[in-house]
C-alpha cells in the first residue's frame, strides 16, 4: 500500500524501511508534522502513518478523507492526537501499536528519578569543569520512600516492579486494579490519599478529559512539601503553570518532565540555534531540580522495531482485509 509517514526522522526511516523488507508497501517519507498546512502532501496515499504530535483534528481528517486516506496508522500507543468522533464520521479506520516496550517508558521514568535524587545532571556538568565539592549534591535514600505511580496499565507496572527492587513502598491510583502491581506490594489508594502520602509520584495514565491537568495548584497543595513530580506520559496532564509555582515556592522539589503540553511546536528537532519563543518552557530550564528530556522514554532500538513492526503489520492486516487487534475505530466497510 502507499503510505505517507509524517514527522518521519531519519531513525524512522531506518526501521520502517528495515521492517517493510518483509511487507512491501511504498512508503514516501515526509519530515514535517501533519497539520492543516501539511496536509495536501497526503493527497493520493490510501494510508496516513503518523506520531504523538501530528495533528488529525477534523479539519485535517476532512482534507485527508477528501485526497483518498482510508486509514491513519499511528505509530505509538497514546491516540489523544486524533479526533476519533470526526474519524468515524468520516469514515476513517484507526490503528495504533498499544504495546512495544513498557520497559523503554519505565526505565527512563525511573533515571530521572535516579538523577534529580543524586543531582547526576548537575554533577556531570561539575565535574567536567574541575569541581568536584559536594555542596548541593546531597540525595536520600530511595529504598524505604513511597512512591505514587498514577496508572498502572503496562509501563506503570514495571515502574512497580523496578521500584519495589529498590525498597519502595508503592501506592497506587487506577480505576482498574492490575493484580501484577499487587503482587509487586502495590497498595491501591484513593487519588488525593496517592497525592498525600507519596515522597515520588509518576504518572503513567493516558491523557483524556478526565486526566488534564490532573497535577494543577489545587493536587500540588495537597502533596508532601518538596515532593518529586515524574511525567513520561503527556504532557497536559499536567498544568505546567501551577507546577512552575510549586517549584518555586518549594512544594515541588523536584520535577522530571519528558513531555510538555506545548511541545509540538519543541521537540523532535534541533533548536539550539533559535530563541526558545515559548516562556513557559523557558523558564522551567532555569531550575536547577528540573529535568526536561524531549519526549524520548520511548527511545529505544528494541522498541523502535517493535513499532515498526506492527505498525506495517496494522496496515497489511488492513490492505487484506483482516482482523486487525490493534484497531481503535474501524471504517463501516471491511476492506
Ligand atoms: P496502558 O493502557 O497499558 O495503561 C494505562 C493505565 O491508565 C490503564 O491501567 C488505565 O486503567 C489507567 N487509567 C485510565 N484512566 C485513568 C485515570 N483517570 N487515572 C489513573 N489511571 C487511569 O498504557 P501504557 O502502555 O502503560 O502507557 C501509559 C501512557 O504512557 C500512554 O497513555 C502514553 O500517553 C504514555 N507513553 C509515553 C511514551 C513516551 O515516550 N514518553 C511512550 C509510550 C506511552
């Protein structure tokens, strides 16, 4: 099938294309996101394939319909880019790769609590200028804190399982309990008593209106002074705002970030020779207990296959008319 890949780096290109020997498909690479002003280069392509920050709003999905799309393959698990209601009604089958490595997402949640714990960010820079004092580098003891892990679905139960290795007591929040988290000692607690009583909390739940800014003034305030805020999920699950006032008056001790709610127009490229227009995400560069990775938990060769992988498998299940198990919203015909 021909397939336009949107916000295609040269990484994807290289699985994609190594996964396709086996499949294929044309694929035709195009590096700039999918927006309203991107969206002619789909003109004729049956297949859209696209990531975390390409838009399919309805507009978008209208204009893709329009120049012949039937189906949007997103290469990644979280689906909260695309307008799912205006897909239907245009007729639009969705797919999507639900799982390619937990342990990718979860061992980069548990380094950055690694780091701003032990201050590694800030000791690598030291060091590298010849000052090896201590002062300002002083951490605790991960083993016997508590850590709240807000979603426990694939990646959160291997943040429990790695965290109780290191002595962690666990509370968690998820309106589904994951008897796996249990057996890792998991306590399974009310949200506001999560907030309460958690020296770490990470959050691992998908974004939707129920979760946005989920961490805003009102969680921070009721969360132990000088806690560790994790977010390698979305970014508007939490309002940057309110953390950033957290930080500064101390609530938040620290903050580990690899998403951001405006990082569509940030990641994924090279700025450092721009003028960072957005404040916000300047002015969380200026703490020194903020770390801030650009959507990269993920980021893993073992995961990049995985997800090269199923995502031309989810468009050969398609083009040959087969039960697709990775289908979010399928088109009324069977094709
Ligand atoms: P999953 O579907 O296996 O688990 C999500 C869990 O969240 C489920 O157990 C679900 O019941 C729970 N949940 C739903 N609503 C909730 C709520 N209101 N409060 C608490 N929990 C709630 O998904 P996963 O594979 O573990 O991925 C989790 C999230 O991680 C994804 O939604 C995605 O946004 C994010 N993610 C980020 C990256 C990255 O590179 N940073 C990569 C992959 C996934």
């Amino acid at each position: 099938m021909k397939i336009a890949v949107f916000s295609a780096r040269p990484y994807d290109r290289v699985s994609l294309d190594e996964a396709n020997a086996n499949c294929g498909h044309e694929l035709v690479f195009f590096e700039p996101r999918l927006a309203p002003e991107t969206a002619s280069l789909a003109r004729g392509f049956r297949a859209v394939c696209v990531f975390v920050n390409d838009r399919l709003d309805a507009e978008v999905l209208k204009e893709l319909q329009k120049g012949g799309t039937h189906l949007i393959a997103l290469r990644c698990a979280g689906f909260n880019n695309v307008d799912l209601a205006a897909a239907k009604r245009l007729g639009l089958t969705v797919v999507r790769v639900p799982a390619y490595s937990p342990y990718a997402v979860a061992e980069h949640a548990v380094g950055l609590i690694l780091a701003l714990n032990r201050r590694i960010h800030r000791a690598y820079a030291r060091v590298r200028e010849g000052n090896l004092a201590l002062d300002g580098l002083l951490g605790f003891d991960l083993h016997g804190r508590t850590v709240g892990i807000v979603g426990t679905g694939r990646i959160g139960a291997v943040v429990a399982k790695i965290l109780h290795g290191f002595g962690c007591e666990i509370l968690a929040y998820d309106p589904v309990v994951n008897p796996e988290c249990e057996r890792e000692g998991a306590r399974y607690v009310r949200l506001d008593e999560l907030f309460r009583g958690s020296d770490i909390v990470t959050l691992h739940c998908p974004l939707t209106p129920e979760t946005h800014h989920m961490i805003d003034d009102r969680a921070i305030e009721v969360m132990k002074p000088g806690v560790m805020l994790i977010n390698t999920s979305r970014g508007a699950l939490v309002d940057t705002r309110a953390v950033i006032r957290g930080l500064k008056s101390g609530s938040v001790g620290h903050l580990g970030l690899d998403v951001y709610e405006e990082e569509a127009d940030l990641f994924f490229r090279d700025l450092s020779e721009k003028v960072i227009q957005d404040d916000v995400f300047a002015r969380l560069l200026t703490f020194p207990n903020v770390i801030v990775t650009g959507h990269q938990a993920y980021f893993t060769r073992e995961a990049l296959r995985n997800i090269a992988d199923t995502t031309l498998a989810n468009i050969s299940d398609f083009e040959q008319g087969r039960a697709c198990p990775n289908i979010i919203l399928a088109d009324r015909v069977v094709r």
